[in-house]
C-alpha cells in the first residue's frame, strides 16, 4: 500500500473509531451531517440535525425514534475558545424546508429557533456553566436553560457537550417588548432593549460611558447591542436606550445617587444588579462585570427599568483562570479594576459606587445570607455538582478518550488533576472555601461605608422566597401608614393600613419567578419602593 493509499486508510479508520466510541448513553446525543462541507465562523451552513433523547433511560445511536429530526444552520461561535481550543462550540438554528427559521422545543425547553453548543475544554469538570446557569436561574428572573449530551459531527465523535439556549429576546427567554423599526416615539419607544458589556467589533459598539472605569487610564467602558441588532436598531431607538443609561449613570455619580425616590433607584431594578453580583462573586467569575455582561430593559408602561442580566459564560469562573487572581477563593470579583488594572477589559464604576449607598450594601447582605440558608447552602451547592456528575455517567471516559486533556495543563488552568474525581475535588473544595470567605466578608461590606449618613430603610426577607414574606420597617425614621404590593404585571394585589412595624404576607407565583414590588406611603406620599422575589413551588 503505497503512501498516500495508507494515510486515506487511516483517516477513514480514524473516523470509524471516533464513531463507535459511543453507541449508547444516559445523555441526548447529538448528530449532525454537513454532507461533506467544513462549518465555517460565519455564515452557518446548511445541515442536517438529529438529537437521540429520552427522559429516562438509555439513548441508542441507532435507534430508529429520535427526539428531533431536521435541517439545521450552523457555525462555529466562541472569542479566545475559538482561537485556542480543538474541541469547538457551536452556533445552531433550526431551519423548515426553506432553509426560514422555525421554532422547535428541543430537550425540553420552549420553542425557538437558535440555540448554542457550548464544548467544555478547558473546564475539565465540564459543569462550570451548567452549575453557573443553574444557580442563577434559582435566584434570578430567567438564565439559559441547559441540558448536558454528546456530539457526533460527520461521524466524528466531538465529546460533553452543552446544548442551551441562546440569550435571545422571546417570552420564554428574556421577555422584553418586541420592538418593531417604526416604534420610535411614546411609550412604544422606550422598550424593549438588550445591551451587554462585552468585546466586539467597532461596528457593533452602541457608545462609549462618558464615565472611565478607572480615570487617567485608556479605557473604555463599551455598550453593545444585542436587541435590537446593530444595524436592526432605528436613530430614535438608539438615543433613546443611550439617552436612558447616561441619565442613570449621571444619577448614580451624583452626589443625591442614594436619594431613595429621584436617585439611581428610579433607573435600575435593584435586586437585579443583587442577584448578578451574588452570581458574581459566589463563582468569582475573572470575565464577570466585564465581558458577556448582560442587560435588559422592557417598555415603561411594564415597569421600564434596567435589569442586569442574564447570565453568560462561566467557563473560567469557579476556580478556573490563573490570572489576574481570578482562582483565589478569597477577594472580590468587582474589585478586578485594583486587582488587574492593565488590562482593557475593567470593570465599570457602577458596582463600587453602588456599594457607597449602606442601604444597597445591606440588601445585598440580606440576600446573600437567606440564601446561604436555603438555595446556596453547602449541602445543596454539592448536591447539584453531584447530580450532574452522576448524569454524565460514562460519557466522561469517552469524553477524555477524545480530549486526553486530565493531567495537562490547558489556559488557563489553575488546579490540573490527573483524573476527572480530582477535578471534581478540586471545585467542591473550592466553592467550600469561597462561599466561607464570602460569609465572613459579606457582612464587613458595611465598615467601607459607616461614615456616611445612613438613611435605613425597610427589608424584605426572605429573598427570594417560595411564599411567605416579612415585611420589616422597624428602623425606618419615618414610620410609613399604608402599603400597596404590586405583581410583575404591575398590578395592584394588596393594599392595607399599616398597623405594625413588620407585615407578614403570604403571595403566589405567577410563573417560575416573579418579580413582585411594594410601596410604602406616608400621609399619601409614597416614601420607599422594594422589589422582591417569589418562585414558584414545583
């Protein structure tokens, strides 16, 4: 056999083997055909999808029945992941016939057409994003769903992977107004927008903070658009949600930013920015507040303020970067600006000045301990990485057949273990040690701000909360006489005279997680407005 004849031999045995190692699975499998062609990073390619999955039970890859069947589009998507790593990650939108978008359910998520393949490389526990997303989805508003499987591209088998939902304005998925290129005045003009703080190309930058993240420096703090699209967004629209973000940042760097009712609270969902540094820094993320920085704002006449979030991108969090301090299980994850100020990608000022005012500091401490008793506690932050460990099952032997990366080093690898338990040791005594320090230091949050005059408000607790609430006002200066509670709907729900310094309520979701709010008035004014959360129970 000559040369050319044997290495031809060899790739298509190559090929055989990679298909063979998976025959069945406890996860969905994956399985696309490029009928030959290369997946490019743009445009998507036309393809075929099918996904083998049953809700119990073991999944054959030759069974008959799959899950889904179809065309597809895809491409490859990702930043340095792209660049640096074998195992790549992809961008998948089903298609009709046409080669149109057309919604599907898959995996048991609500109907869309775009979804992500995210391919853990060099997060060798493979969970750092699905544990991520899982944890914010408990405590925030919506967070991709996430479903763990294995890949087969052209017969070629591709390992763990992560099949989720794209960040997307939908109803199931960030549900914000669709707005439509001839909204461009009144109420129709002021929602619904997705922006983000990330990288990307000039093209795609919406504006530059007037604000340095750290002044002197060369800088920049860069809103993107993500809905409406850049080239998508109309004139009106774009100084509208620019117009709107300055006039908050100019409020916050006031020096009335802590005013309860004209301050920075009128422009942003409070418990929002809480729950995304809790994320934040419980994972300490080294990309979080920079980069892959999420945020939404819906029309005024559906509440109109800017929340932060969702969640995107914590493959380095949790232990997994080893610059910029981003594998110590101590220190602050906002603080990355004194940790690491040469590098372009800094935290803006918004986090810092926002933890100036006592009363978001101690929310955010009220937050952080009912978690800590309930959704965040030891035992149930290890019982979620056991879980989906035990749901990988065998898929872990062949992932790592594939990618032999346990026991070498991959950027930017902190800890490297030579076997997949010691990985799994690693995070679990890692998310123990961080969540110890984040308990001592949370509380000592409110020593940086003891000189300044501290107006208390009232707490809400526990936050989030599956049904019942206490309402305290007990060290309000001003005593407030009547309450008016509000659903996410913005529709009135409770309205009484206040009789005593804390109200106990008992409220009902509406949907997995509603956002409900409460108004304090005095005398007919109103004095305080709190947002709060309640899950539903399943």
């Amino acid at each position: 056999m000559n040369r050319s004849l044997l290495i031809i031999f060899l790739s298509l045995l190559q090929l055989v083997i990679s298909a063979q190692v998976l025959t069945t699975s406890t996860l969905p499998i994956i399985i696309v055909d490029t009928e030959g062609q290369t997946i490019l990073d743009e445009p998507k390619i036309n393809s075929t999808m099918k996904i083998i999955y049953k809700s119990e039970g073991v999944n054959d890859i030759n069974q008959d029945s799959a899950h889904f069947e179809g065309s597809i589009g895809i491409e490859l998507r990702g930043q340095s992941s792209l660049a640096l790593f074998p195992k790549k990650g992809y961008g998948v939108e089903v298609r009709d016939s046409l080669g149109e978008d057309l919604d599907a359910s898959i995996l048991d998520m609500p109907e869309e057409s775009d979804w992500v393949i995210h391919s853990p490389y060099s997060d060798k526990s493979l969970i750092r994003n699905a544990l991520s997303y899982t944890w914010a989805g408990r405590i925030m508003p919506y967070a991709p769903r996430v479903k763990m499987a294995e890949l087969v591209i052209n017969n070629n088998y591709q390992g763990i992977v992560l099949w989720t939902e794209k960040i997307k304005r939908d109803k199931n998925r960030v549900d914000v107004n669709k707005l439509k290129d001839d909204e461009n005045e009144g109420d129709d003009l002021t929602g619904g927008y997705i922006i983000k703080f990330d990288k990307g190309d000039a093209i795609e930058v919406g504006w530059i903070s007037p604000y340095e993240p750290i002044p002197g420096r060369n800088q920049d703090t860069r809103f993107l658009f993500n809905y409406p699209k850049y080239d998508d967004i109309t004139p009106e629209q774009r100084n509208y949600i620019k117009g709107y973000v300055t006039e908050f940042e100019h409020v916050l760097m006031s020096d009335d930013f802590k005013d309860p009712i004209n301050g920075y609270r009128k422009y942003i969902d409070v418990q929002s920015f809480i729950q995304i540094m809790i994320i934040n820094e419980l994972t300490r993320n080294v990309d979080g507040y920079r980069l892959s920085t999420y945020m939404y704002k819906d029309k005024d006449s559906n509440g109109g303020k800017l929340h932060m979030g969702p969640v995107w991108d914590y493959n380095l969090a949790l232990g997994n970067a080893d610059y910029c301090s981003g594998s110590s299980d101590s220190g602050w994850a906002y603080d990355f600006n004194n940790v690491c100020p040469q590098d372009f990608w800094v935290n803006h000022v918004w986090w810092k000045r926002l933890l100036e005012d006592p009363a978001f500091t101690q929310e955010l401490i009220a937050s952080w301990q009912s978690l800590r008793s309930t959704i965040f506690s030891d035992e149930n932050l290890n019982a979620d990485i056991d879980s989906l460990t035990t749901v990988l099952g065998g898929a872990i032997e062949r992932n790592f057949q594939r990618w032999p990366v346990l026991g070498n080093y991959v950027w930017p690898n902190n800890f490297v273990g030579a076997t997949y338990q010691s990985e799994i040791d690693y995070l679990k005594r890692w998310i123990e040690n961080r969540t110890a320090w984040l308990d001592d230091n949370f509380k000592l949050l409110t020593t940086a701000t003891k000189n300044i005059n501290l107006t208390p408000r009232s707490l809400v607790y526990p936050n989030p909360s599956l049904e019942d609430v206490t309402i305290d006002m007990t060290d309000m200066i001003t005593t407030p006489d009547y309450i008016e509670v509000y659903n996410h709907m913005s529709q009135l729900i409770y309205s009484s005279p206040i009789k005593e310094s804390q109200i106990e309520l008992s409220l009902t979701a509406s949907s997995d997680q509603s956002i409900m709010y409460y108004r304090l008035f005095k005398d007919g004014s109103p004095i305080e407005t709190q947002d709060f959360q309640i899950i539903r129970q399943r």
